[in-house]
C-alpha cells in the first residue's frame, strides 16, 4: 500500500497500558505517519455521552475502570504513544482534567519533538533494569477491568519496564514509562554504547538538572556503569543526554552504582520470550469445540482410525428434570432420564482422562440438596462446578476432591444457589480416569458438608522470609537439586509448595527465577482443607508465564488471612527446567 495512504490510523482505544505498543509496533513495520488516540484506561470512549455514562457506572458499581486516574492516564498515554512512533495525536477534551493533562504533555513533547520527528531509534542502547522493592498493592486488585483485562495487558505485553530512546546529532533522549497505578518505581538505567566525554542530564518533565554528588557531568564510564532512577505511579520521566548544557530548573542528585539485576526485555512478548504464538493459535482453534463441550449438551469422542484424532459431536436427547424428581437416586443405567449429560460405559460415568466429562441439569429447588457421589479414581481429583442457563457460574460446591479408590463425595448446595435452573459440571482437575457408580441427591437442614473436628495445621514460614536454598527449612518444599544457593527443578508439574501463616496484613513476594528449554511458570495461592491439601483457587499470579531473561523478577502481594494457604509452584509447560535463585516473603509496605 505504499505510495496509496497519506496515514494510518491506529486503533489505539484499549487504554494507553496497551496503545503505545499498538503504535511501536505499526511505526516499525511502516514508514507512512501513523494517527493514534491516546487512552486513560481500558476501553475509555471520548464523546461526552461515553464519559456521562462511565461516570454513573463507576458510581451505582463502584467498578471505575481506572477513571479516577483518568489525567494521569491521559497524560502518560500522549507521551508514551509518541515516543513509540505516533506522527498525530488526535484526543477529544470534554473534561477539565483532560485539557489540564493534554496541555501538560504537549509543553514536554515540544522540548523533545526533535528527537521523535527527526531522531533514530535507539532502544538497543539503553539497559534498564527494575530493581523495586516489595509488591505493588495492584497484584490485589480483583476488579474485572483495571485489576484483570487491563492488568493482562500490562504483565504480559506492555511488561514491569518500558522505555523508548532516540538519538539525533549526537545526543540522546530516554523515556522511562511506569503504568502501575499503585507503586512508584524504581530502575537501574546505563547505556551500552556512548562517546567517550563528559554528558550533561536533564530530567525533561521536571526540568531539573540530574547531578552526581553536586557535579553537573557525568563521564561515558559512570553512564555505563548506570544510576537508579525512581519514576512515579501512572507517570514518566525523560532524560536528555547532551554534551552541551541546556536550561535547568533545580536539581536531581543521584549516585553512579552498577546492579546485577539483569536488564529487562520489552520486546520478549514477540520474540517469544512471553508469548508462545503456536500455543495461542492452537488454544484459539480449540475454543469453539471447548464451548461445544461445556454448553451444547455433548459428548466428545475421539477417532482413532485416522492419524491425526477428529472430533465427533454426538447431541444427547437430555431429559428436563423438575422439583418433583427429588430426592433423586441415579444409577447411570439411564444417564439422559437423570439429565446427565455424559459418556457412559458398564452403568458408570467415566472421565477416560480428560478435564470436563459431564454435566447434570437443576431445576429450581426451595431446599437445600446433599449430593452424593459414588466415585472410584486413582490418584485423581475431582471438581464441581455450578452454573447458571445463562453460562455465568453460581458457585464451585467441590474442588480439587481426592478420588483415591472408592469413595463417597460429598457436597451440598444451598436453596439460595438453587433458586433458578442450573447445570453441575463434572471435571477431573487433574486430568485422571474418575468412574461415578451411583449418584443420590436428597433435601437436607445443614448447610456444609460436616469436616472432621481436628484440622491439621501445617508448619509455615516465619515472616519475614528469606529463604537458603541450599538447605531445607520449613514450611518449604521445592523439589529439585540445590546447588550454590540455587534449586533447579526437572521438567515436571507441581514443583513446589511454600505454606503461609496465618496474617493479619497483607504480604509482599519476590522471587527471582529462570527457565531454560521451554519451561513456563505458574504460582497459585490455594486454601486448604482440614488436611492439610490444597483445595480452593485463591488467586493466581502467574499462569504459563514464560521468564524473558536469567534471573527475572517476580513481585506479588498476597491479602491478609486469618487462614493458612499454600503458594503452589507449577512449570505449566511440563518441560525443561525452571531455577529458583531467591525468594522472600514479607510485610507489603
């Protein structure tokens, strides 16, 4: 197309956590000048209509969507989207604090317009490493929008380090971009390849000169060996390296120290670093046969004739039961009569290995009902899930349930679950063969399942925790091989636990950690059961996430509890090795 367009417009309305690797991304694969519209967080229209009605949600819900951030937003979005390539900002002001935060970013974009219109990229030359203490209050946020959707896209595109640099004439400009709305941050800057000679730094959003120790240059040696720059929540900051001195309003004293943090790569998500893109077209052909398996009332039978296994639908003629059917004693002979939904062989259900297996139709009941569940399995685990005929779940009655032999599971859903008609699902968590023999559903008074009377209370770590990897302590148990103060964990799934005391204020992890020949990382935090064995998904921090360089950092928080849980370790990809070189675990600040 080129020669044909004038501009493109970059569809940059996701928020700008996601829009300025929109517009990096089309600037690098285009040399035709890109229009983007800056965003203040996911999804944010910019009539004054959309703004109305984001307003009015935020207060009926209570759910703002990043509004009350919007300036912040606003103004980190214009900056960072033209760093990344943006030749036109279009924005809309229908807001006082939009116009305050689009007339503050065009007075910093003018003093560095030069380097983004006429300058050269040159990220490869600058190394930035987050040395940030202690996790940001985000990795609570359990919001759908800023603390899911748009969290996503900041762990695993946008990632903890963005920055852009230019170089024009000699001199060079540096934009250090944090989009945590909670934390400010702080990070290791040096740059790899600079003329030798004395450098001037001017910090361009604060118009302050950056000295070391009251000197107002600084050598090619002490850039190269780096400085720590701290860069405010929703904010940046942009640093002019010049040999001449320009106008400077005050200073920023900061020391010339060396990190052995390792530099972080932006770039990993399309360099396969975070994102496997073979993985996600194969996750993405399998959706449509996955909602065929939980909402079409079906069975899912694999061909074995043919080299490469197909699909065969079978559409099972399930029988609507109602209130009168209970109490109701099943024995599988007939599964479609019971409304069960299943494959059945010799009168049992069987999971034959695979994760969902079956579902059963609720009517709408006034009591609460004891489910019953004559299972056998070997070392599996099986799950219950309810949802509604509108596909939202209403609870999880059983989880993660051991079926070890011939067992009776037991669960109870209470009336006010069961005040519409609704489907169970039956799932073997961990993906092991589970027989269901009989099933009985009765009225009962009692709300809960009666647990045994004496709980197990597991031995925990102290906090604060730093942990010595070349010895066991309690509380931890990592399998691997340790070595120089390092585990390194064999391809396997589960690879570790770490049990949690009871708290009663939030907590802080980090951990540093690496993974070789396509091993990616998963850390759930999981309640347990009286026990001792993990049961309820309490949070999950990181699922398949792929560790972009040696010795990545992992910062989380964990909510206060008056309960011990258990943080699980998983290589999600059951392959190759992941490195545990340090963890600690304290107070969140």
């Amino acid at each position: 197309m080129k020669g044909t367009l004038d501009f493109i417009m970059a569809d940059t309305l996701m928020g700008g956590v996601y829009d300025a690797i929109t517009v990096d991304a089309m600037s690098r694969s285009s040399n035709i000048p890109i229009i983007a519209i800056p965003g203040s967080s996911y999804c944010v229209g910019y009539t004054a209509g959309v703004m109305n009605g984001r307003r009015m949600t935020a207060e009926m819900t209570g759910s703002t969507y990043g509004y009350e951030q919007r300036y912040e937003n606003h103004r980190l979005s214009m900056l960072h989207i033209a760093a990344s390539g943006a030749a036109v900002l279009r924005y809309g002001i229908n807001e006082a604090c939009i116009g305050k935060a689009t007339v503050e970013a065009l007075k910093i974009l003018k003093q560095v317009e030069d380097f983004y219109l006429d300058g050269k990229r040159a990220d490869e030359n600058a190394a930035v490493a987050d040395v940030t203490s202690g996790a940001s209050r985000w990795s609570l946020d359990k919001s759908r929008i800023r603390g899911g959707i748009w969290k996503y896209f900041y762990d695993n595109w946008n990632g903890k380090v963005q920055t852009r640099m230019h170089a024009l004439n000699g001199d060079y400009a540096l934009g250090l971009y944090n989009w945590d709305p909670w934390q400010n941050k702080k990070w290791h800057v040096r740059l790899k390849d600079i003329p030798e000679g004395n450098w001037y730094l001017t910090e361009v959003t604060t118009g302050k000169r950056i000295t070391m120790n009251g000197r107002k240059t600084w050598t090619t040696a002490e850039l190269k060996k780096g400085f720590v720059m701290e860069i405010p929540k929703i904010d940046c900051r942009i640093i002019k390296f010049t040999r001449k001195a320009i106008p400077a309003s005050g200073e920023i004293t900061l020391k010339c120290e060396a990190t052995t943090a390792a530099p972080y790569n932006q770039y990993a998500w399309r360099t396969g670093g975070q994102h496997d893109f073979k993985q996600i077209m194969i996750r993405q052909q399998k959706r449509p046969l996955h909602l065929l398996k939980l909402h079409g009332k079906t069975i899912v039978k694999e061909n074995t004739n043919m080299k490469t296994s197909t699909v065969a639908v079978i559409a099972a003629a399930v029988t609507t039961l109602t209130a009168a059917d209970f109490p109701l004693t099943v024995d599988f002979k007939d599964v479609a009569k019971a409304g069960i939904s299943a494959k059945v062989e010799n009168n049992a259900i069987v999971s034959k290995g695979g994760y969902y297996f079956g579902s059963m139709q609720l009517p709408a009941l006034d009591k609460n009902v004891l489910f019953t569940i004559k299972a056998n399995g070997k070392g599996a685990k099986l799950g219950i899930q309810q949802f509604g005929l509108d596909n939202k779940r209403i609870s999880i009655p059983a989880w993660t349930v051991p079926v070890d032999g011939a067992v009776d599971v037991k669960f109870i859903i209470p009336a006010s679950k069961l005040k519409v008609p609704s489907k169970l699902f039956f799932y073997s968590v961990g993906k092991k063969e589970i027989s269901f023999t009989a099933m009985k559903a009765e009225f009962t008074d009692k709300t809960k399942v009666d647990a045994p009377k004496v709980a197990r209370k597991l031995p925990a770590i102290p906090i604060p925790f730093k942990a010595d990897l070349n010895k066991k302590q309690t509380g931890v148990n990592i399998s691997g091989k340790a070595a120089n103060g390092k585990i390194t964990i064999n391809k396997g799934y589960n690879i570790g636990t770490i049990t949690l005391p009871i708290t009663k204020e939030a907590l802080s992890c980090s951990f540093t950690m690496t993974a070789n020949d396509g091993a990616t990382l998963g850390l759930v935090l999981y309640d347990i059961d009286n026990h001792g064995r993990p049961t309820k998904a309490l949070a999950r921090y990181a699922w398949g996430k792929r560790l972009g360089q040696a010795g990545e950092k992992i910062d989380f928080a964990i909510p206060a509890s008056p309960k011990q849980r258990l943080l699980l370790l998983y290589n999600t990809a059951k392959k190759g090795n992941i490195i545990v070189e340090s963890f600690e675990i304290g107070k969140l600040q």
